[in-house]
C-alpha cells in the first residue's frame, strides 16, 4: 500500500466517524453491514444522509458532489423537482393495485417512441429484465444457449451470473481466444453454466467461434454497448456491426443490454449513438429517476410469445403507479435533448479537464467517456476487454477514489469497474470543484505510480 493512500485513508476515517459507527451498527444485522454487496467496501462504506441536486451529505455533515448516483441510476439528480411532482400526485390517489391503469399505455409509448422496438413490458430492476429477455430469446428461437462476454454484468440471475466478477485466478478460464465459462458465485447450476457461451468482448473471432461450435443452438448475444462493468470500455469500430451480421447469419437475436446505457448515452441510447439496431433492449436505472423502474422491448413476433400465453411475464410490482409516474416525468421532462445537451457540455468540460491534469502530472492514464458516462482509466493504453482491465493497480486507484472524497467529490461509485454519472443538475460549478479535486491530488498519484513502476522493475 502507498503512504500516500494510508494518509488518504487516515483522513477519511477522521472525517466519517458517523459511518464507522453506523456500519459496526448494521454488521449485527445485516451480512456485510449492506443491503446490497456492491456497497460495502473497507474500511466502511460512507452512509448517506440527505441528497438535494448533484450533491449528498453524509452523517457527519460532509457534503460531496455526487457522481455515484446510485451507480447511475439517477441522471435526473436527487429529488428532481418534476419527478418529485409527479410522485407526490400519486401518493394521494393509490401506490399498488395489481390492475393495468393508462400510464401503462403512455410510458410504453414513449419508450417505443424513443427505442427502436415495437412492443414493451415492464418489471422494477435491470437483472428482471435480462431475464426475461433471455428467457423470450431462448423461446423465440426454440435454442437454449446464449452468447455473453467475459467480465460483462446482466444482473444477478443464473443466465448471467458466469464469467462475471470474481473470477477465479490464473488460467481457470481459459486463453483469451477461447475464454471458459465459469461460475460468478457458488449456487449457481452446472446445467445453467452449460448453456452461456463466453466471448471476448471486442473480439469477433471468438463470437464466430462459439457459432461455429454450437450450429443452431445460440439463442441470443446479450452485452452492453459499452462494457460498463470494467470502468468504462468501448466497442472498437465495427464490432458492434459485426454481431449484427452474426446473429442474422446464424438466427440469433442481439440484446442490448442498456440498463446503464439507455438513459445516459443519449435521447435515443446506443441504437442512436452507434447507429447499431438490436432485436431487443433491457432498460432500467436512470429510466426511473429514483424509483425501481425497468423495462424490455422488441418486435411485436416476439412479444407475441407472451400474448399467446407462450412465455409467462408478470411481477406483482410491475407498472407501480408511483414508479410509472415518475418514469413519465423521465421521459418528458428530465431525458429531454435540452438536457442532454447540457450533460454533453459538462461531460466534454470534465473529460477535458482531466486529459489536461492527466497529461501535466505525468501519470500513466487514460481518460474514457462516452454521453454522461466516463471514467479515469489507470492504464498506460485502452483497455478492449476484461483481461486488459484485470491488470490495474487497485492501491493506486484507492488513493484516487479516497483522495478525491476527501476532498468533497464522489467521483464515481466504490470499486474501480465503475464510472461517473453527470447529472443534468450537475452545475459547471461543480465541473470545476470536481477538476479542481482531481489536481490536488494528481501529482501524488503520478508519483506513487512510478515509483511502484520502479519497484516492480528493479524487482
């Protein structure tokens, strides 16, 4: 561990006294001292307070500008006025009620509107709707087998929990040409492995591969357009085609899964953004502004598996009026093109700032971005898959994420396969509290990485 993070680390504890306590508190209780694994990190995890626009504070009274936002499930920021509006009109006239209602019919349109799908559904999280999603490719095309990337994350279902974070070390899972299905977890079937295929991500090669070893029996690809599961890594040109073909050649479906990417990519997510059609779309987080909100599309012969009681779909929390509300509101008057040219302005204001910094202290880096979404990548050069991205100096990015929380900025959620979110009620006020954070501390980074670079070398 560098000096430099220790310190960091001593600051941060001397600040968050509350957490500490808090989370020795919950950890009688609760596996982890957190609702959800994602969260807990050493040596606690800050606990929230309140959160108003682009920022939170904590329970000491620290105030951060927020880019975790809820793993980026809250472009809108916290509390947006009109989808605090439109929720608080609900609450008064019924919250659940298990029967359909017209919002139904106007949120479906939007979103039909928007993506290139004809027909929709709806559930509450990202991993229902993967689920769903594979389960209605897999009837669609009579085969039982999907195709998914190494490192990629859909959720926490069966079908995707393989060759998702952890993996086991060293040469379990196989050459990067022929990477081996492997469990993401223990309680996951043998027979479940069996039938989720692994490809490199931005490696066509291995795709075909997996057609050509199972003939007609791919039901889908599922990926998101961007992997967002190792900070932030973009398909290189033509990949994103390439699948397209693929699944056409061999009757397969593509899935996007744009649980992250359909909000905060663009008005039109990555179909628009990369001019790429998909047969079907899995959309969740930001879509919501806050509430649990998700939803998947595709053809009208798709979805016409559940019309004729072929494939069964249901959730008793499904189209919650509270939820519909405040997605409407998403759809209408927060996801605007207005908005989106505003984050597009800030997020070209912050990835600027940062390639500035980057290339000033001398460290070895890269910064990524792509709509609202971006990332500092510790890497000499971009990484194009999973195995690249294992390669990072997980102290040197610790010093990185606590340095800049220390110094009022949250710049993206705990854990380095994470990225920042920008708000459309981030300020540029607050680019420039962010810029000025990251350039307290860079020279310090640079430093500490080349002299690990040295020790490594003269070791």
């Amino acid at each position: 561990m560098y000096p430099a993070l220790d310190k960091e680390l001593e600051t941060f504890e001397r600040r968050t006294p509350k957490s500490a306590e808090a989370h020795k508190k919950n950890l009688k209780r609760i596996p982890l001292g957190v609702a959800s694994n994602y969260r807990a990190y050493d040596p606690y995890p800050i606990f929230v307070q309140e959160g108003k626009g682009g920022k939170f504070r904590d329970l000491d009274g620290n105030e951060y500008i927020d880019h975790n936002l809820c793993f980026g499930a809250v472009m809108a920021g916290h509390c947006h006025p009109a989808v605090m509006s439109a929720v608080e009109k609900r609450l008064s006239t019924g919250t659940m009620f298990g029967m359909p209602h017209n919002m139904e019919w106007e949120l479906a349109e939007e979103i039909c509107t928007r993506f290139p799908v004809e027909m929709c559904r709806f559930g509450n999280s990202g991993t229902e709707v993967t689920m769903h999603c594979v389960r209605l490719a897999r009837a669609a095309t009579g085969r039982d087998k999907i195709i998914k990337f190494e490192g990629g994350y859909h959720g926490l279902h069966d079908a995707a929990l393989v060759s998702v974070k952890p993996h086991p070390p060293g040469d379990d899972f196989g050459d990067i040409k022929n990477p081996k299905a492997v469990s993401g977890g223990m309680g996951v079937p043998k027979a479940s492995i069996a039938n989720v295929q692994i490809a490199t991500f931005n490696d066509l090669e291995t795709v075909e591969r997996r057609f050509r070893e199972n003939p007609d029996e791919i039901a889908a690809i599922i990926l998101e357009p961007i992997m967002m599961n190792v900070g932030l890594c973009l398909p290189q040109k033509g990949f994103l085609e390439g699948l397209r073909e693929l699944c056409d050649k061999n009757g397969a479906l593509l899935i996007f899964d744009e649980v992250k990417t359909g909000a905060k990519l663009g008005w039109a997510g990555a179909s628009e953004y990369f001019g790429v059609t998909p047969d079907m779309i899995c959309l969740a987080k930001s879509i919501g502004g806050g509430f649990p909100l998700a939803a998947f599309g595709t053809h009208k012969r798709v979805m016409q598996l559940i019309s004729d009681h072929k494939v069964f779909h249901g959730g008793t929390y499904n189209t919650n009026p509270v939820s519909m509300a405040a997605g409407l509101a998403m759809f209408r008057e927060v996801l605007t093109r207005a908005n989106y040219a505003h984050t597009d302005k800030l997020s070209a204001k912050l990835t600027e700032g940062y390639r500035k910094i980057v290339a000033k202290s001398g460290l070895q880096a890269y910064v990524a971005s792509a709509g609202v979404n971006g990332a500092l990548m510790l890497y000499p050069a971009e990484i194009k898959n999973y195995r690249d991205w294992l390669a990072i100096d997980v102290d040197l990015w610790r010093h990185y994420w606590f340095g800049m929380v220390n110094r009022g900025v949250m710049p993206q959620p705990y854990w380095w396969d994470e990225q920042w979110t920008i708000s459309v009620q981030h300020t540029e006020a607050d680019i420039d509290q962010h810029l000025a954070a990251f350039a307290d501390i860079a020279d310090s980074l640079a430093t500490a990485q080349h002299e690990r670079m040295g020790a490594v070398a003269a070791h």
